[in-house]
C-alpha cells in the first residue's frame, strides 16, 4: 500500500474514497458532497442516517434561520437574545415540550395550535401586559389584579365568568341583564339600611340609604323620617274654599274606617238641625226666613206672611225637625175671611188640634215643633 503525506495544500479531484478513520489536523473545506455514515471532528462523533437524521449533536449554533418541519425539544431554554422582536412559528410546525419544560423569553410566543383539544395543563400562573381573549373562563377562589389604572374591563358578548368568589377592585361593565338570584331574603331596616339604583348622571350603579331615598320622595302632604312615610297636612298649599263645589277628607266609619272624601255641601246638608237650612254648602237660620203665603200653600220655617184680603188654608211642613220655628201673619182680612193652618200627617197642634185659624186682619201666629208629632203655640 502506498502513503502520500502532503504538507502544502492538496487539490483533488473526482470522489475520494477512505475506508478507514480520516484525522483532519488543519481546517476541512469542501466545496461538494461529503457522503458517508458518519462524521467525527474533533471529539465529536455523528451519524447521519439514510432518511437525514443526524444524531449526537449537543448543540447547533448559528447566525442564520433555522428551518425544521418538526422540533421536539425536553428541558429547554429559548435563548433571550436581548430584542423585542416576536419569535414565530408558521402555522404548520409544531412545538412539543416535557412535562418539566419551560419557557422564558421576553417577547412573545405564537403558537399556531395548541394540540390536546387546546388544554394548557400544570401552569399555576399566566402573566403578561397583554390581551388575553378566551371563550370561556372558570376560576375559583380568585381576585382580579389591581393593575393601578381606572379602566373598565370588558368581556366579549360570548363570554362567560363561573366563580366561587369575586373581586373586582374597578368598575365592571354589564351591557345584559344582571341577575342576583343567590342574594339572601333579609328584612329590610329602613332607618339604616341602603338601595342600589342606576345613577342618570354618571350613568353607574351607586348607592343610597332607604332614608335619604324616602326624604327625597316625599311631596306634598307627606313627610319622611327614618325611611318611614307620613302625612303631613302642613305641607299643603291654600285655598279658597268653594262649598258648593269643593270636598273635604273623611274617615268613613261605614266602610271599616276608609278614608274618602264627600263635599262640602253633602256635609252641611247632613249638619244642619232644627232652625237651620242648608242650601250649597251655606248654612241659614229658619226662623230668619221670609215667604210670602199662599191658598194651597205649605208654611216654610220661618215667617209666612199673607197679603191683602184672602180667605186661604195652608199646611205646616210635613217633616219638621224638633225646634222649628213657623210664623204665620195674616192679611187685612174681612169679615167672614180666615186664614186656616192644618197639620200634616198624624202631626197635632197643642196636643189635640188638627188645625186653628186666623180670623181678625192681622191676626198672627208662631209654631213650634217641641216633639214628634207636635206644634206647640207661643
């Protein structure tokens, strides 16, 4: 066998075969295929298998891309390299990681799939400055960080929150229906407890003691104190009393003591007694009264006079009050002309008569009516 030993550069050309371990003391720079089943440099042995594979590299260092359909990698570190540019993989690689994995970079993560129904098991914690936009979050025993800014946090229409516990230390936007189902049915104490109600002017929910609530609804007639409600007359602006027209507030011991109202003029009518006349809502004496007689007449309370020469018969009234007073005063009357008052009814004059008359011109008469079914003369 024949050995040749170079100590300048060696150009070969056509395929160079070696059967046996090749040692490269200087640098090995090829320009073509370097064929085989495996390559040793230095104290590093790989292999290269007929499908492409090369196994035994600890690490693979560079400053270009690294393009792989597949990477499977168990307890590694993605190198921080000090940018903020996003590391991205395309939509069809995929990335596989050990249990005992982890990541850290300080850019961000894109993953075009997450596989296992895109379930993330194990992680106790999830940070960032970014979004996170999920379609349905669980949580139990939880409270939303106080990240120090003012801004509301909002949830898609789709979104759903199942808690144990919340806490939200900022304003929570509900553009739905709120429902508080799960509240406890408590008395309510008026003079201290609070309402929660929709404030117009900022357009949030706020809260207010049920007793500035009832001082703030009271109106006219009623006054509150300590949440409680209660008429109050005083309040009421003044009027002029129309008593033909206008009613009054009663206790109606008829009806279980309702309250309701009847007017003015019922009320004096069912008032006025013995003497008195209502009429409108106007109260007036009897006895003051003036009427003019007539044949055929029924007497008024009051004074009834009768005029000229007349033969006449008139009639006390029939459903006199006890103390009514009747006058009657007869005209310039002539011989054989008389004024006759009868009685109305079973009604009698001085207990017997049913009737008595005026005879001489002038003559005059006062009645009163002392008891059921009796006239008295003056």
């Amino acid at each position: 066998m024949a050995y040749k030993f170079q100590l300048d550069d060696a150009i070969m050309s056509g395929t160079l075969v070696q059967e046996g371990a090749t040692e490269v003391v200087g640098n090995l720079t090829a320009t073509s295929v370097i064929s085989g089943s495996s390559l040793t440099l230095g104290s590093a042995a790989f292999s290269v298998s007929a499908a492409g594979a090369i196994a035994g590299a600890t690490s693979i260092d560079g400053s270009g891309d690294l393009t792989m359909g597949t990477i499977t990698m168990s307890g590694f570190t993605v190198d921080a390299d000090g940018d903020t540019v996003g590391k991205t993989l395309s939509a069809s690689a995929g990335v596989s990681a050990g249990a005992a994995s982890t990541f850290f970079g300080g850019c961000d993560l894109q993953l075009g799939g997450i596989t296992n129904a895109g379930a993330i098991a194990g992680a106790t914690s999830i940070d960032g400055s970014g979004d996170l936009t999920m379609g349905t979050i669980t949580m139990t025993g939880f409270t939303v960080d106080a990240d120090g800014d003012s801004t509301i946090k909002t949830l898609s229409s789709s979104a759903t929150i199942t808690a144990n516990a919340l806490t939200v230390n900022y304003d929570a936007l509900f553009s739905a229906d709120v429902a508080l189902s799960g509240a406890s049915d408590t008395a309510l104490a008026v003079a201290a407890d609070s309402l929660y109600f929709l404030d117009v002017t900022t357009g949030k929910v706020r809260r207010d003691t049920v007793s500035d609530i009832a001082s703030s609804m009271a109106g006219v007639g009623l006054g509150a104190a300590s949440g409680q409600f209660a008429l109050d007359l005083n309040e009421l602006g003044a009027a002029s009393v129309s008593v033909a027209n206008d009613s009054i507030a009663i206790i109606d011991a008829d009806d279980s003591s309702a309250t309701k109202k009847e007017s003015i003029a019922d009320l004096v009518t069912a008032m006025a007694g013995g003497g008195l006349t209502a009429t409108n809502g106007v109260l007036s004496t009897d006895a003051g009264s003036v009427a003019v007689g007539a044949d055929g007449g029924t007497l008024a309370e009051g004074y009834n006079y009768f005029t000229g020469t007349v033969n006449a018969s008139c009639t006390l009234p029939a459903s006199p009050s006890v103390g009514d007073v009747v006058t009657v005063k007869a005209g310039n009357t002539t011989t054989g002309q008389n004024i006759t008052i009868n009685c109305a009814g079973s009604h009698l004059i001085d207990g017997d008569a049913t009737n008595i008359h005026l005879e001489s011109p002038y003559a005059a008469v006062t009645l009163v009516y002392v008891v059921a079914n009796d006239w008295r003369l003056v």
